[in-house]
C-alpha cells in the first residue's frame, strides 16, 4: 500500500527594501572607517600628546641642588655657615590613594603632623607631587620610608646650618626653607652662595621608584665660600663682654664693634639682643636688627675730637689756645650751656677734650662756620651710609649747613643735632688711628690694601690723638685704660628724645677709642642703651670697650706698649665726665 505524502505549498520569500539594506550596508560602511579613523589617529595623529601624557605618569625630570657656599671666618677654620643634607618627604596622590588610615597616621606621627593635615596636603597637592614636610633629618626620613606606605617617598634637599648661632647671627642672616637668602649676608652674597642646580631626567615606576635615568645626568655646580673679615675669636669676646654690660647695667639693647686699623677689616661686629638661627619660631624682628648699622643715634660727646680736629686743621685754634668756660655756665644765642663740672676754669683743647666741656666746644664752633663743619662732617662719612655691602644700612641725620641756627652749630659741636650710626662713628676714629686719613671698612676678608681718603692733617691727627690718651687717663675716663696698654678715646652720654622732648631718665651711653697708642692696630666702639642707674659713657661703655681691647689685642698677639703696673686712682668727679 502506497502512502500518499502530501505536497505543502512553498512559503514565500520575504522580500526587504532595497533601499533599507543599502541603508545597513552603508551603516556598516561608516562603522569601519570611524574605526580606520581612530586607529590612525592614535597611532599618527596624537602620537606627541600621548607620549607627553606618558612622561608625565612616569618620566620626571629630578633638580639636583647645588649645595651653597659656607661662610667662613677670617682665618678660614671657623664655618659661620654650611649646609647640611635633609629630606623632603613627598606623595605621590594617585599611588597615596591606596594607603590605609592606619598607614597615613603612622607617617603624619613620625612627621609631628595630624592624619587631616597628611590629607589635605595630598588633596590640595599636584596631580603627581605633594610635600607633606620638608627640612627633615635623614634618621627620620629613613624611619617613614620603611613603613612602606604606598606613594609616600623622599627627596634630597639642603638646610642651612649656622654653627656658632646667637654670636654673629644678625650678620650671617638666615635663609628661607628654599635655601635663598632672607636676611643679612646670606641675602647680599646669595647669588654667590647660590651655585647653580642640576638635572636628572629619570623614568619612574608607578609607586614613584626611580627605574632607570633617561638622559646624561647635569651635575650642579656648588655656590662660592665667601670668607669673611670676622675673627671668631674677637667676635665671641665681644659678645661676651657686651651680654655681661647689658646684665650689669639692665640695659635695652647694645652695640660694639672692632676695626682693624691697617686694613679697615671688621674683625668683630656685636648686637643684642640677638636671636638663635636655629631656633626660627622664636625670633622676634627687633632681634635682627643690625643696630650697629641700622640704628642711629645722637652721639653726644663722641662727637667733639673731630670738632676740635677740625679747627686745628684749618687754623683757628692752636695747641695753647685757652677758653674760659668760667663756672660751668654759658649763655649764647639765648640758651644756657652747661657743664657736668663747675670747676673747668681756663682750658685748651686737651683740656675741652679730657674734662669734656660742652662751653668749650661751643666756644670754638664760634670760630668755624657751619659750612665748614658740615664739610668735614660729610667727609667723616656722616649722612651716608657706609659702603660695606650690607643691606639696611643708614645715613644717619645730618642737615643741610645752611639750614643751621647759631645754636645748632654750637650742639652738634658737641654731638647734638646729628645722629650717626655705631658704624660710622667707629670708622670717623680710624682718622685719629691712623694719620689723619680714614680707611675704607670691609666685612669680607681683604686680599689688597685698603683705600682711604685724607680728612686731616697727619700732624693734627698725632695732636687729638694724644689727647684722646689724655681723655682716657687718669683723670679722664679712667674705666677704659687697659694693663700693659695705652689706649686713647672719647666717652659719650647723650639723652634719648622720647614723646619729642629730650628725656631725663632715657640715655645711650658710648665709648670710640683705640689702641694700643704707639702703634694703634684697632678701632673699638660700643653702646649701651638705656642703661639703668649709671648712665654716662665713662662708666657704663668705657668698661666694655677696655675688655674688648684687652682681648683683641691678646688675641692678635700685639705687644704692650707700656709697663704693667697698677692703674692709679680714680679722680673724684671721673664718672660724672661724658
């Protein structure tokens, strides 16, 4: 038996719209050539960008710093300044991101910072580089990087050290954490200092570890040593005996300095109060001062050598000229001038100068013109600053001579009107040191012979320098001679202006003289402000001034120039004498 198979009818074909298959094809089309087009561009057309975006992740290019010159003594074995290798501690804030809490706190503990203070320096960094702190000590860094937190690493930096701290810190200065000079020195020699920093192109990985050097590595080129005219030795002798005047007398603040005679060298250079370089939280801006340099003051009675110098050079007086100044009062041009003693009587200019007679110096600016003094004054250097390189120094005061009144000629004879620096004055003695020429000051070490310019006479120069002698013997300011010494100079006592008027309670107290006589080798000048109880210059600065010298001279191995025997006594009214 056959079986019949039955015959289904064919479906028909689905038919699809030309124009929507060409549609799909051209889809398709476009689809392979945006692809086409993205290949080409990544691999030509943004190759640069690519490679940029690459060395930034990974290629970096490392500073290598120059380490700065030192600053040394005069003798070159005492280092005032060095630099001395630290670590920066830095993250690195993508990599950072995988740290733990735990592991970020440990790092902030070792640092002495708080976790929030290690986050927002991460968060608040570049987008490859984060300081979390800087200035640390190796011990340290080496303690953070073996915790081995992710993204956390270090870098070389330098930090200046100052070895002999408060003694000279207000000349050396200080640098900022950058290593560029802020203050003193350090800012006037610090493109000197400076060197130039080098280079390192480097590849590094992505915990920031540096894997292979990519480019001949540019060595830096280390800063210039600048050897100073300091001798460290003076310069802690004189802060010394400066600390203990301040002690002594509760004074506000003080200043001495230390000339070399023959080179114009600064061989000690004091202030205080001072402050610790390495102690920076705690300075205060008036311990930076430089007051030797930048304070100004009326110099008072350590002014009238050069008044009397003056009328001697251009012959208005003579060694023998005798001035009443009578019983301690004198009237002119409606002022009464004074004398601490009543009993000067008949005296020349040794005499003026030895019983420090403001009538007498009154007298003999009657004999001068104002032109006349304020010449010789501006060519003593008073009312310009001093060309020693270092920043901030000052003028001082002195007017315009044809501006003066009679009765301002007469007290700037005898050092009121004018006001002048600790350092001006110090140099202006260098006249009577020397033979009457004034020698040029230095606070870098000299390799050529100084220049000077020739103020007076070298036989009045010899004149006021014996009389310095006298005003610093016996029955002068007898405080200041030194055993085994002759030593000549002039004391100072000047009243402070305070709210305008001139105060009765407010004084600065100075001594200028040198030493020894015969063959003088130093300059020495110091100032005590505001000394409480004694105030006048015999007694409150002359002390100071004949410490330093006796230490000077002892330490530059001078010979004495006059037998060592017991000095004699003290005249009766010797500390009333300015």
């Amino acid at each position: 038996m056959t079986r019949d198979h039955k015959i289904r009818p064919k479906q028909p074909a689905i038919s699809v719209p030309l124009w929507r298959a060409k549609v799909v094809l051209l889809l398709i089309l476009l689809a392979f050539v945006a692809l086409i087009a993205r290949a080409l561009h990544l691999q030509g057309l943004t190759t640069d960008f690519l490679q940029a975006q690459g060395e930034k992740r990974y290629v970096q290019d490392i500073r290598l710093p120059p380490i700065r010159g030192k600053i040394l003594d005069r003798t070159g074995k005492v280092v005032l300044a060095s630099s001395v290798l630290v670590k920066a501690v830095w993250a690195n804030p993508p990599s950072a991101a995988n740290a733990t809490d735990e592991q970020l706190s440990q790092v902030a503990k070792l640092l002495g910072l708080s976790l929030t203070d290690v986050k927002r320096s991460i968060e608040n960094g570049g987008r490859e580089f984060a300081y979390l702190k800087r200035q640390v000590d190796l011990d340290l860094a080496e303690k953070v990087m073996a915790l081995g937190v992710p993204g956390i690493g270090t870098r070389d930096e330098l930090r200046r050290a100052y070895p002999e701290g408060e003694t000279v810190s207000q000349i050396i200065g200080i640098t900022d954490i950058d290593g560029l000079g802020r203050a003193g020195l350090e800012m006037t020699f610090n493109e000197e200092l400076s060197g130039q920093a080098g280079s390192r192109k480097v590849l590094r990985d992505r915990l920031g570890r540096v894997l292979e050097d990519l480019a001949e590595v540019t060595p830096p080129v280390h800063g210039q040593d600048i050897h100073l005219s300091l001798d460290a030795g003076i310069q802690y002798d004189t802060f010394t005996a400066l600390k203990k005047a301040l002690k002594e007398n509760n004074a506000e603040a003080g200043s001495a300095v230390v000339v070399d005679v023959q080179t114009g060298e600064i061989l000690s250079l004091v202030n205080l109060p001072t402050f610790d370089p390495a102690q920076r939280h705690t300075i205060q801006p008036a311990s930076m001062r430089n007051r030797a340099l930048t304070d100004t003051f009326e110099p008072g009675s350590t002014m009238k050598p050069f008044v009397v110098a003056l009328a001697l050079d251009i012959k208005r007086i003579g060694l023998n000229t005798k001035f009443n100044t009578g019983n301690g009062q004198y009237r002119y041009q409606g002022h009464t001038i004074t004398d601490v003693s009543r009993f000067n009587g008949v005296l020349d200019a040794e005499g003026i100068l030895r019983r420090s007679s403001n009538i007498g110096m009154t007298m003999i600016s009657e004999m001068l013109t104002s032109e006349e003094m304020w010449q010789r004054f501006t060519a003593l250097g008073f009312g310009r600053a001093p060309q020693i390189g270092f920043p901030g120094a000052v003028s001082g005061r002195l007017r315009p001579w044809d501006r003066w009144r009679p009765i301002e000629r007469a007290t700037m004879a005898y050092g009121y009107g004018l006001s002048v620096s600790l350092m001006q004055l110090a140099q202006a003695y260098t006249t009577f040191a020397r033979n009457g020429d004034m020698v040029s000051l230095s606070l870098l070490r000299r390799e050529t012979q100084p220049t000077s310019i020739q103020v007076y006479r070298p036989e009045v120069a010899q004149a006021v320098r014996s009389m310095l002698e006298a005003a610093a013997g016996p029955d002068g300011a007898k405080l200041a001679q030194v055993q085994g010494y002759r030593v000549a100079g002039k004391s100072g006592t000047a009243r402070k202006i305070v709210n305008g008027k001139y105060s009765k309670s407010n004084y600065r107290s100075s001594f200028v003289g040198f030493a020894p006589v015969s063959n003088p080798r130093v300059v020495v000048a110091v100032t005590i402000d505001e000394p409480k109880g004694h105030y006048y210059g015999g007694r409150v600065a002359a002390p100071v001034f004949a410490d330093i010298v006796a230490s000077s001279l002892r330490r530059l191995d001078i010979e004495p120039d006059e037998p060592v025997d017991a000095l004699a006594a003290e005249s009766p009214n010797q500390e009333k004498r300015q």
